[in-house]
C-alpha cells in the first residue's frame, strides 16, 4: 500500500488510532459481559468506558512501552490502563492477545469488504449505463485477437457487468468468512472466559461467533478472504487489457479520457497512453499476488503460532487499499471512457464481410454438402479475401462449387449485420432483468 | 498428474475415452434440439445417437486426423463422421469448438468437484469419529511451540473438522462457479444458434446456463474454482504440519500407522517416519500453486484467446487429481492414527503446573494486585520454574508477594485441571450440534 | 507435463527406466569406491556391473516390492539384488536414499538443462536470422500500444535476442547451482561412509561436490534452479504477446505460418490465428508457477524431511519438458514466421508523421522556447492530427508560435525516416559484436 | 513495506528525495555529456549542476504539479526549471522519462543489493562464530522430525553458513542483473541523442550500459532480481523454523534471547515464545510473493507499457526494506541464540543408542547375511526398544541370529559416538576453508 494507489477512507480503517479505537471497544464490551456475569464489578466496567470512550490514543507513547515489553497489546493495555486508572485491571480478564487481535481484524476486514462491495457497486452502476448507451453499438468480435463475427459495444460491458456481479457476490461470501468473533481465551478453551462473553462482544461488534477458535481465529477463512481479492483484480486485469487493446492506435475503438494540462510523455507531445488501465494490470497482479502467502498462512503450527501476523500486517491494509483503489479507478475510467462508433464501423468493414464466413458454411451443409466439403470451399475463397485479392461475396457467387448449392441472392442476404445482433436483447435480458 | 499420487476414479474424468464421450453428448443432445427447432431433420438426430451413443471413439484416429487439421474438435467431428455417416453434417451447426470444449471442461470439473466432496465427507467422517474417541483426553495445548495451557485431543480434531466443513461449503460454491453450460457460438452472439439450444443442453447435462459468455464461459469462475481448491489444500497442510509435530520423536503423541514390511529408512532400520503427511505438505504446495496460473488465465484478450487452453489441460487434471489424492490419503492417515494418551499425558505434566499461570494472574488481580504487578509476580516464579529450579506451586507459596494476598489452599485449587476442560462440551456443541 | 506439450527426448530424462539406469550408476560407482577403500570386495563391485550394466530394469517387479515395503530405493535394491545375486549385499553400503535419489535428480535436471541450453540456441539462431533479414525494416515503434517512433523490425529481433542470451547465461548459472552430488550418509555426517566415496561418484557423475549435505542436497539450489526456469518462460511470454499483437487483423504486420490443411477455426472458416503463441502463454504461466512451490521446498525440517519429494516428482518433468517443449515450438514460430513490411510501412505512415513530434520540441527548445512552451506548441498541433482533422507538419508550418522559431525548411527536414535508424547499427553491433 | 519491520537506511533509498536526487544526478551528467558533444552550451550544464547540486526538491511542490500534468518526471523537471531559470530548457535533450525512471531504479536497487549483501555477511559472521563455539557440540540428528543418527550443532550452522555464502553469491548476480543504464530515448532507438550520453551517464552513476533498451531496461532483468530475493527469502524461512522446532517445549536444545523487560504472552506469565522467528517465517513469505509480479512485469507490449510501474513502486521498498530487516533481525537471532548442550545432550540419550542401528545392519552384512535379512533383525529389536521395553543394545546381544554373527564385544563397540562426529572437520574445512 502506497499513499499515491490510495484512498482516504480505506486507508483510515488501517490507521493506529482505528485499530486502537477498536481494541478498545472489544475490551470494554468484554468487560461488560463479565460484570453481567458478576465477574467484575459493574462500576468498574462503567468507568472504563466513562474515562477512555472519547479518548484519543497515545500512538507514541504505545511505541515506546512496546519497545519495552515487546507485545503490541500488553503496551496497549498499559496506556489504557493510564487513562483508566486503577479499575484497568478488570480489563482483559482472561482474554489472550489474540481475542483482541484477531476480533479487530474481522472488524477490520468486514468494513473494507463493504468498501469494496461499495467500489463494486460504483462499478457496475458505470457498467450498466455505458452498456445500454450502446447496447446497439456495432463492433467487430475478436476471437484470438482476430476478426471473429459482430457483437455490440454494449454486448462487452454485459459480460463485464455479469463478472463483476459475480465477484460482488464473492465479495459478500468472502465478508462472511472473514466476520466472525472470537474471546475464547488461551488455546481457545474459555477456561478463564465465559462463551458468554463472546456471543456479547460478537453481536456488539457486528459479527459471527467462531465455532472453535484456537486461541486464534483459523486463517483458512482468511485464505479464502485474500484470495477471493485475488480474482476479483484479475477481472480487473481482464477489463483493463481490453479497454487498453481499443485504445491501439491501430484500433481506437475507445480511448481512456485525457483531461486538459495532461502530458502523455516527456519526449513525444503527439501520445495519448492508456495509463490507467495499464496502471490497474500492475495492480492487479499485486494484489494477486498476496493470494499466496494468505495461503501458506493457514498451516500455523498446533494451537496457532504468530507467523501469520506479519503478513497479515502487510497484506490486511496492502490488498484492501489497493484493490479499493483500483475498483474506484476503473470505475472512473469505464464512466468517462471515449468511445469512438466510427471506428468501430470502420474496422467491421475492414474485412469485407468475411465475418459471415460461418453462415455460408452452414448454409453450404444445410445444402446438402458434406461438412469437409463445405469448409474447403469457404475457406478457399476466404483466403483470398484475407490476403488483399478481392472481395468474399464475389469471391464466393464466382465459385462453381459454391453458387452450385447456394444462388446469387441467397449469398447476398447472407450478408446481413442484423442476422449477428438478433440476440442482444435476449443478452441484456439474462444480464440485467427484463425491463 | 503423476500415477503415484492419483486414485482411478478421479483419472478417469480426465481420459479421452470421457472427453470424447461427453462432446459427443453435448453434441447430440444439441442437434435434438437443433431438430426440435426445425434446423435439422428429426432423422438425423436420431441417426446420430442410434449410431455412436456406443461407441468407443478410436483416440489414435483423431490424433491422426489433428495432426493435420491442428484443431482438435473438428478432428473429433471428422471421426465422428465416419461413424455417423452423411448426417453427420447436421451435427455442430451453428456452434464454435469452445461451446464443446467449455461446456465438458464444466462437466469433468462438476463431476470432479462431485469426488472431491466424498473425499471431504470421508475425512469429516474419520474426524468426528476420532474427536469423539478423544473427546476428553488431555493434552497440552501449544502455542508458539511452547506449552500454553490444557486442551484435549478431541478438541484438536474438532477444530480440523470445522475447518474441513467449511471446506465442503467451499467446495459447494466452487462446483457452482464452474457448473455452467455456453452454447452461444461464434464470440457468444447466438447468430446462428438459437439460445434454446443452450437451454436444453444445459439441463441434459445437469447445468446452469451461461447468461453471457463470449464464445468462451469467462474464466473468472475458473480462477475461483482452482483458488478455493488452493485453500483446501492449505487446510490438508495445516493437518498433515500437526500430525508431523506430535510425531516428533519428543512429542511422540501420534504416529501414523505403520503396516507389517514397511521400512522406514534404507539405511537406519530404526526409523518410523511420518512419511505420509510429509507427502501431504508436499501435494498441498502443488494444489496451491495452480491457483496462480489461474487467476492469470481471466484476462483473454476481446472476446477470447486460447491461452488458458493450455493451463486448464495440465492444471484440470492436475489439481483434481491430486486433491482427491490427498484428502483421501489424510483420511486415511487421520482413521487409523496411532494416538497414544499416555505420551500427552507425561508431556503434559512436563512442565509443572506452569501452564495454570494465568489463572494466578487474574486471582492477583482479582485480590487486588494491578495487573503489571501480578504480572511480575507471576512471571519471577514461573522463569524459576522454566529455568528447572523446581515446583511452581512451591514457589508461589514462597513468595510472601503472592501469599499475601492468596492463601496457600487458595493457590492449591487453582492447580485443578478440570477447570481448563470445562467447556470441551460447549465446544463439541457447536462443531458436532447438539447431541 | 502431458504429451500434447512434450517432445521425446526431454521425456526419456524423466522415464522410470532412466532413472534406475542412474541410480544403478551411482550405487556401482559407489561400490567402486568402497572396493578401492577395502571396504568391500573387488570381485563384488565388478560382479555387480558385470551382471547388471546391461541390464533393463523390471518397472513392474520394482512396484511391486515397493508396495509392500513402502520405500522406492529399497524396492529398487531388492531388485538388483535378484538380478546380482550374493553380492548385491555390498551395495549401498553406508548410504542413504538420498545419497541416491539427490545425486540422480542432480543428473536429470543437468542432463535437462543441456536440453534447455541447445532450445535456446536453437531460438538465438532464429532470431539472429531474422533479425538481420529485417534490421533496416522499418516499423513503428510502440509505446503503451499507441504508436512513438520508428524502430525496424531487426531491432525488435535484436532485443529478443539479447534477452535470452540473457537467458542463457543464466541456465547455465542454475545448471551450476543444481548439478551436485551427495554421498554423505545418514545426516550428511559420512559417518558410514567415507568422504571419498562421494568424490569418485561425482567425478563419475559429472557433478561437483556437495560441500555439506544434512542427507539431502540443500533446496535452496533447487528454488533457484526452478525460479530461473520461470524467468526464461516470461521471456518465451513477452516474445509470444509481441507476435500475438502483431498478428491482431488490425495490425497484421507478421502472422504465424498456416499450414495446408490447417483449421482456424470449427466454426469461422475464415479465420487464421496466433494459436502457438496463445499457447506458449498459457505454457509460461505453468512454468512460472512452478517456482513457488519450488521456493517453499527450502525450508525442510532439521536435516531433512521429504516433503520436497511429491513437488519434485511433479515439477521436475513438468517445469522441464514443458519448457523445452515452448523453446522449441518458439524457435519454430520465429523461424517460419511470415513478415510484412508493406504492413508495418503502411501502419507507419498511418499517423502522418506525428512521431516526429520529438524532434519538433526539442529543436523548439533549441531555438529559445521554454520546454514548457515548446511542449504545448507541438501537443496542440498533434491533437488536431490526433483527431484526424489533418496533416502534423501543414498544422506546424501554419502555427505562427512555431513558425516564428523554426522554418518550413526547418520542419521538412525533421520528416526523415533515416534520423530515427541511424543507430541500428550501433545496436545490432552492441547484441551481435562487430561484423 | 511498513515501518514495523524496516530500517531506517534501507528506507532511505526509496524517500522521494533520494529518488530526485538522483533523478537529477542522471540529468544533470547528461546535460555534461550533451555539453560535451556540443548540443548544449557549455555554461547551461555548469548552471543546472551549480543552481541544483545542494536542493532539497520541493516533494509537495512537485506533487502539486503532478496532479496537472499527471506525469511525475515532467512534474519534476518544471520544479527543476523553477530552480535552475531558463537554462533547464537544455535538460532532459532527446530523453525519455524512462531514461530517468529505469536508471534512477537501477541505482536504487545496486545500492539496496548493497546493504542486503553487507547484512548477510553480518550474518554469516554470526553463524561463523556460533558454528565454531559448538563444532562438536554433540546434538541428535533428525529426519523427518525423528531422530536419526548424532550430528553437532556447528554442523547444523555450517550447512546455513553454506547456504547464505551461496545466497551472497545469488546476491551479487542479481545485482549484476539490475545495475544497467538505458539513455536511449523514445523506443530506444538514440534518435535524439547520442550513445555517448548513455555510455557518460553510466559510468558515472556505476552501472552498466544496457545494450538495447526499448525505451525501457527489459524486465527479465528485475524478475530475475525479485526472484533471487525470494530465494534468500526461502533460506530465511528454512533457518527459522529450525530455531522454532529447537525451541519448542519438548526439544529446548535452543531458545531466541529473552529481555529484561520482555512479555511472551498478554495472558500466560510463564511463556518464552520464538516470536522473531515466527516472525521471520511470514516475513519470507511476503519477499517470497514478490517474484510472482515481478515474473508477470516481463512481458511488457512492444516497446514498453507501463504495468510494470505500479508493481515495481511496491515491490521495489517492499522487498527490499522486508528483506533488509528480516536478515538483519536473523543475524541478531543467531548472534544471541541461547544455546542449551545439556539439553542436546539429554535428548540424544533419549532412544538408548537406537541411533547406532544403520552401524549393526552394516556389520551384519559384511558378517555374511543379506541385506534383508540384516534389516529385519536391526529392525525387531529397535522396534521393541522405540515401543520403551528396553535397550537398544541388550536385545542385540539376547538375539541368538545377532549374536551368532557378531560378537558381544564387537557389538559395544559400535555405540560410540565419536564414530559419528569424525567428519565434522572434514565439513568444516569444505565450508571454511582450511585452517
């Protein structure tokens, strides 16, 4: 995570004083639940939360008594108890470290999971109306980068829409792994701690008890969290490979929107780059890329170790900020996008019909021509069209072999654009409801 | 994929006999309703299924013929004419190779993900079994490596079998990402195939039809599938890391079973070696690492390459066939596991009583002591104890700090380990339901 | 690794007959060694190459044995011993399966890399070919997909052969770091075994020796080996995505060779695609995910466990062959690849000299303008061009900020083709030394 | 990269004004060059070098002027102008910013590899010392978690000395990888501007020259780099899950320093847990990511695209600053490991000799029995022993088809330990050289 591929919002989540805010209400709903229980005095619990709910954490002086005990939540524990007084010692009676860690965690992930199901939602908002503004739109289908048959402009944003409607719904599976609770205490067996005191502290903190914790949360749940990240940035990655492939000066099809004062290079003034979304495919296999060690946090060894915490600390405000960010971008590239009809018309013509070569080959064995046969002869006279000699149509009523099975006039309303589009209703249908 | 490491079952999936079985299916239950609609003669639909539903479909043919088309599905339609006869034309009208070869690839992964789920309920079922066994046989939680306080074996294997249920959930989603059917042509556009084609493939293979694929099915689903099996495998290590440790010769708490003739080393006859969940760490890295390639597999250029062809030929089978592998070996592993009470016992009681150290804790701060100085108090005498000086009871009674404020029956008490396993039941609860 | 994607040689590497062959070697060498020492007899050492060296090994009797004894070495040793007779009982002596199992994989993957190494001289003689075919063809040179300045097309080639020169040496590094030999017993301590034992079998072998081993080789030799297989494969990706960019309908300035008889597609008969290069995409993706599992082998437990094994099983062959298969199948499509330099002249001047646009700025800088003024004296005029609304130097000549600093004459000499080729030769001089 | 776990002149490298220094640095000697060939004056160069050699650079400033122009080396170069008045027209001549970015990156990284290289030979120094002090420290020898046969615990340190001196070696490659200067211009092709440049520039910034750029330093160059520090990173990981297995409760043969002070858990007194090295496993899993973008920045399109950017301004401080530190705090680790004999010692004793077992099966077979028949009998004795009915060597003695072979007397003779360790200078001497 780095400020320049950053936002505000998911960055404060990662903040200390966040994270101790957070700390903070797990331990004062815990002690809560333990007065209920007659655990420790009620007054007590009422003071910790008169004496440090509107407290402003010392991130500084936490550091330093770190340096000292060396453990996060003990320096933690001690600055609160400065504040508290002498009632802090009914604070984190039986609780290890990583009731609070992992629980803060959770409540971490959880409200940067609704960050990005948000930056989703921004996403397929700006999806749908650019898909419907041209959901008619002609444009030539590349299979391998080649002219294949035509589809519609708005038939791409469909597809983009229904892959980031199924990564929304990922988003929202992998919140519900992820937000659960857990105050069970050393090696997780409540010997010191009520389960009572968790099913407060979850409900409290807005998330799941955890059947069986270990002292620590299991991290298979954080795999599939991290993970899941990953293959909603190679959708990303998908998207901006495509709008940069329409934006070659070959193609220009669409071009990303260049604002008044911007350069596109310091050497040459003519370049209008697609920097954004080449920028979100180096982002995407960053955040790819924390898909492996959220995986190989999942063995930790017996009743936990502390292995997964670094990484943790690292890809926790690194996937998030950055897969934020890059939702948010492409969100803004896809709503301002250039898009030029124009050039897409002029490249569908550019083969001259060869795209109906599969309707003619149909046709061909819908005559009665064996399908060997049928392919030869249309891929013969699509040769020579793809190696500049002429145009297929005459080509194919000049072949005998062809305009034997199929007349002039048949071939011609062969070349029929409306014939590919028929069905774009019926996809937009499927993708969006009927209207 | 190698013979070693894989069961018939999960193999067969992948052969080319049920490759070519299930593109013939797709193939024919297709120009039924390509007949249905009209399109094709009733006849011909008949034909086909009257001439090849038995067949055994001569691979080194369709090698033969592909070595000169270089395209595997027509190879396939070229020998399946030579079966068929002259209706043979009828067949694949209006459809592209991908709407066979997405549609099977669905069916070998559904059918796949099918074993895969067996594999997870027989370990669930070798869990449950054992946690029960061992419900309440104590042994030394660990944390970090080191002894923490008291769980019991059957809580460890309670923890193994949520995790492995979640699994099974995972494994659920999973089946649905990929169960889906595309019969949509040429870059997806149904120009000259009507998607009620689509619809009745879909139910006569058993799958949900794609709302919008672009020739291709997007291979987002594709990624989540081989990422969640990633997590699963990662979920194998975490189990097979923690049989390796409570095999360690000085844990020795475990052992994998060792049949009559097996040798454990070429050269030290001595040997017992866990040889098994060692395979299994290994396995588990090699499912993990197929998540990668498939996460780069999403971003096909327009409407499709072909360069996740490649991939999904080596890490189809590759993933499946040593996932099923695995869970079914680590089912085995955890059935007929050597566990052996006594060793917990005698490593449990290793250290003292040390592990009631907590317990003291919070009583001094429950008498009054705050909790940095109980801390302290606690700590001198249990380093004592770490050092090998003596007793941690005897200590603590020793120390006119702590007798001051707990009296010597008091401290005695505290050394009850019931007081740890009290909630072995809560915990079972929750994992197992109530019983 | 699977058939489709492998070429015989590098497979016969990897078959269980060769591996036998050189654990056979390296257990005779071995008893050489001990029979010059005194440690066993003479006569034995030469019985066992006698009776065995000509010997094909009995695949299915070995598993066979391996089934009961659960161990691969020992069942190969029985098996020997059958075919040797009495002394048999010399082999092995002091050694562990590692000894065997290192040492042979060392030989394998060295054995390999020669394969490798040829691939890529193979590849290097290709592209030097074609490059000086094409080192004064001229073609826009791209940036961001969006057309810069001309480059030719030999300078693309020269490029790509500077890379895997680079790759090259580094083989032949990671030939180096794998190509060790272990005869070091039980825990590497050659406490059974005498140092010089290893000696002879490395010279033997032609391997160095490993300085220490804990029983195995260490991993970290092996992670290197197989992340420097990674890398060559991203190189094989970049060289495959410049020609799949090349052959875009759009672009067409080269195109894969297209066989007679070859099938673009099943259902567009029309159709020509970059299908090798798709392929060896998806092919890099394999072999660079083989590298993390290859790097979490490293951290073996204490002096070993095994791990390792089941991943090497897999990506020993598997990283190799599929490697050698994409070099050779590259090597093979820039050999044969079909160039048009009326294509790349044709999509050069499609932007009417706009990539002079450099040229013009600095010369405006040279004349006094600020580089801020001069930027934006040229970006004005680019974008007029930029938007087709005409010709890059009759905007220039009629801008009055610009004519005032630089003359028509001035301008119409910065449209020279040969001010952007005049250091092909310092280029091609530095990648291919000095004719 | 996050300042828990950096130090503070690694972090250095990567500060913003590092960066414009020596951005500036490369400018500033390529006016000379530029001055020195006569395309700019003379004076022009003495003025940017004497205005700008001791700037602080305005980093808020400059950011300011980004968010116009949206491109961060033309942001900077107008600061500059701000700074050096009208001569800063003659900066940047013919330059591309990638000229300033990719060489500024190369310092950055040869100065990065700089520290790294220094902190393992502080390591090593470390591991040199403490493999000395315990060169015969007798300690038992594991395979798979099993004890095997005695080693020393300076074995077990010289066999990591040996892998990180192998690691420098992979260091200084990698930084020879890296340490290249590309001042070619757009698409590289010095159109305008004079290899000269390139070659002053490179020598005064102590890189090499890059024979052919494309505008940008090929990226085969900074995979092979990321790649090798995950490798380093694996042998990290490999040394400190050593120390975690030697200091778990069990085993205790080793333990990381414990401060004054220090806190092992929030809730349990008496724990010493091996957090730096847990911490040192997930540290390595995090640099061990890194390769795979850094893999997948390889294959840039054409001449370049700008991916790769966004990954390397993450993965440039975050690989380095983790990496810096994780060796730096293992070199702290090792230099004040607690080392316990006594407790090696203890363990080693545990199996009664059963470690001596490979010893009698060797001696069995060169008394005449087979090598079968000596393994079954080695085996039904150290079996009862490892089932604790007895010792290792009184069931040899009491087993008449032992006995009858080997004699009492030879039979003692073969538990001496020394047998074991007379190699252990034979090690050393390979690993340190002679004394």
């Amino acid at each position: 995570m780095i400020t320049r591929y950053s936002r505000p919002q998911m960055v404060s989540i990662w903040a200390e004083q966040t994270r101790f805010r957070i700390w903070f209400e797990i331990e004062a709903h815990a002690t809560d639940a333990l007065a209920e229980l007659g655990v420790v005095p009620r007054e007590a619990a009422a003071t910790i939360w008169a004496k440090a709910k509107d407290a402003v954490f010392d991130v500084a002086r936490i550091d330093e008594i770190e340096r000292e005990v060396k453990h996060d939540v003990i320096a933690f524990l001690t600055h609160l108890g400065e504040i508290v007084g002498p009632d802090a010692r009914f604070l984190h009676q039986g609780m290890t470290s990583s009731d609070v860690l992992d629980t803060c965690f959770a409540v971490q992930l959880s409200r940067a999971t609704d960050l990005l199901i948000a930056d989703v939602d921004a996403l397929l908002a700006a999806l749908k109306k650019r898909a419907f503004e041209h959901k008619y739109t002609p444009t030539i289908g590349r299979s391998h980068g080649i002219h294949a048959e035509p589809v519609t402009f708005g038939l791409k944003l469909a597809q983009a829409y229904a892959e980031f409607a199924r990564n929304r719904e990922r988003l929202i599976a992998a919140r519900r792994e992820i937000a659960t609770c857990a105050i069970s205490g050393a090696v997780g067996t409540f010997a010191n701690i009520d389960p009572r005191v968790e099913e407060h502290v979850a409900a409290k903190m807005g998330l799941a008890v955890e059947p069986v914790s270990t002292q620590v949360i299991p991290r298979d749940r954080h795999a599939m969290f991290f993970t899941t990240l990953g293959v909603v940035a190679s959708s990303i990655e998908r998207l901006a490979i495509e709008i940069r492939h329409l934006q070659r000066t070959e193609v220009l099809e669409a071009e990303e929107f260049f604002s008044e004062g911007q350069k596109g290079s310091s050497a040459m003034p003519h370049k209008r780059n697609p920097v954004l979304t080449e920028n979100l495919t180096g982002l995407a296999r960053m955040v790819r890329s924390y898909a492996m060690p959220a995986m190989e946090n999942v063995a930790l060894w017996h009743e936990r170790d502390i292995s997964h915490s670094s990484v943790e600390r690292m890809i926790g405000p690194d996937a998030t900020v950055t897969l934020d960010f890059a939702l948010a971008r492409l969100a803004g590239v896809i709503d301002k996008l250039l898009i030029y009809p124009d050039n897409m018309r002029r490249n569908l013509d550019r083969l001259g019909g060869l795209h109906n070569s599969q309707r003619v080959l149909l046709a061909l064995t819908q005559a009665g021509a064996s399908r060997e046969d049928s392919y030869r002869l249309v891929q013969r006279n699509a040769m020579k069209v793809w190696r500049g000699e002429g145009d297929f149509l005459a080509f194919l009523k000049a072949d005998p072999d062809v305009s034997s099975l199929l007349a002039d006039e048949t071939l011609e309303a062969m070349f029929d654009e409306g014939y590919h589009l028929k069905h774009v209703d019926t996809v937009f249908d499927r993708v969006f409801g009927k209207g």
